[in-house]
C-alpha cells in the first residue's frame, strides 16, 4: 500500500494522521465493527507505531474507535440508543444555537453564513460525502459563531466525530441531501429575517428528520 504522503508542514504529523483517520472511518473506508491493524495504518500513512497509537487513542476518546481484548482497535459501532442520545442533545443545542443566531449575529456573519449553505449545495451536488460533511461542518461552525454563545460551540465539538457518523449514515438515506439542503436553507432564512423563535423551530426540525432517516439505515444494517 502507498504511504499517504503525511507531511509535517501543515500541522503536527500527530494531528494529519487523526485527522485522515477520521475521515476514512466517518466515510465508512473502515466499516464499524472492522479491526484496525496498527502495522497496516503504518505503512498507509508512512509513520511509527508510536504515532498511530496516540492517534488511535485519540479517536478513541472522541467514540471512534473501542479497544476490544485480545483483539485490538475496532471501529466503534453506533447502537439506536447512542443515536438517539446523540440527536437528542444535537436538536437542544443546534436549535438553540439557530435561536441564538437569528437574534445577535451581525450582518457579516449572515452573509458567511450564506456562503456556506452555497458550499453546502455545491457539495451535495456532486456527491462527495467527505466534501459535503466538511461543508456541513463549516455551515454549523459559523452558525455556532453568529449565536455569540461558546459554550454552544464547546459542547458540540465534544460529540463532533460521532454526530459526524451519525450525518453521514443519515446523507446516504435516498432524496435526504435534498430535503436536508431545503431544511437548512429554510433556517437560513428565517435567521436572515431575524426571527429566532422560527429558526430554533426549523433547526430542530432539521435534526429529527435527520434522525428519522439515519435511525431507519441503521435498522437496515442491523437486519
């Protein structure tokens, strides 16, 4: 296998290989339940055992990866009930976080805002799932911004790598990256028209129909 040419110009040779890692595992290239074999992420990434277990230590902090006994590092597997745990807190804080938007984001912010729903389509258009959570990612990151509130920001990034699973597992239901386009196009505006309490409604309308469909693959894989 071909090194992936990490480099430590960038950023730290640490923070790459977490950062590829976590793509390949919230892309599904690593399927949840398959072993991580520390000599083959090795030789993928051209670094030490060393780095590799930091990192993988790493992404077992975020619920990535789960050490199993006598048999190493797995992709960690989301059950129905971390799912629905995990949309649960994502609708109080995103609706909140749209709420909080709507009503003390500057003009500035708005217009970042809108161009990221523009990435956002753009991604979504040409169906690249690791483009169009780095979109969605970027779009929930200044809405969190617009809100003026970091504790909002904090408390998401803490279940960033999971809901990030749970997003990808949800974008790959059919027709859902055009109703999930609408839906946070619709948030958009309502934001734009200063109308809190109609973004944290639409907001949180978002996350369970995102719920509904990711809930819904996961059954199908189970099955």
């Amino acid at each position: 296998m071909t090194a992936e040419n990490i480099t430590v110009v960038a950023a730290p040779l640490r923070k790459q290989v977490i950062d590829r890692l976590r793509d390949a595992i919230v892309s599904f290239e690593y399927a949840p339940g398959e072993r991580l074999v520390e000599r083959d992420l090795c030789d993928r990434f051209g670094v030490s055992r060393t780095v590799i277990r930091e990192s993988l230590r790493h992404l077992e902090a975020e619920g990535l990866v789960r050490l199993v006994a006598n048999h190493g590092p797995v992709v960690s597997k989301t059950t129905p009930e971390e799912a629905r745990g995990l949309f649960e807190v994502r609708e109080v804080l995103e609706a909140l976080a749209a709420r909080l938007c709507a009503e003390h984001s500057t003009p500035g912010q708005k217009k970042q805002l809108l161009r990221a729903l523009s990435q956002v389509k753009h991604a979504y258009e040409h169906g690249d799932l690791p483009a169009q959570l780095k979109a969605k990612d970027r779009f929930y990151e200044l809405l969190c911004e617009g809100s003026q509130n970091p504790v909002i920001t904090t408390m998401l990034r803490s279940i960033h790598a999971r809901v990030q699973v749970l997003r990808a597992v949800s974008l790959g239901s059919p027709g859902r990256t055009e109703r999930s386009l609408s839906e946070i196009g619709d948030v958009v505006a309502a934001i734009e028209a200063g109308d809190g309490e109609l973004a944290s409604r639409l907001a949180a309308l978002h996350v369970r129909n995102a719920e509904s469909s990711a809930l819904a693959r996961l059954a199908e894989a189970s099955e």
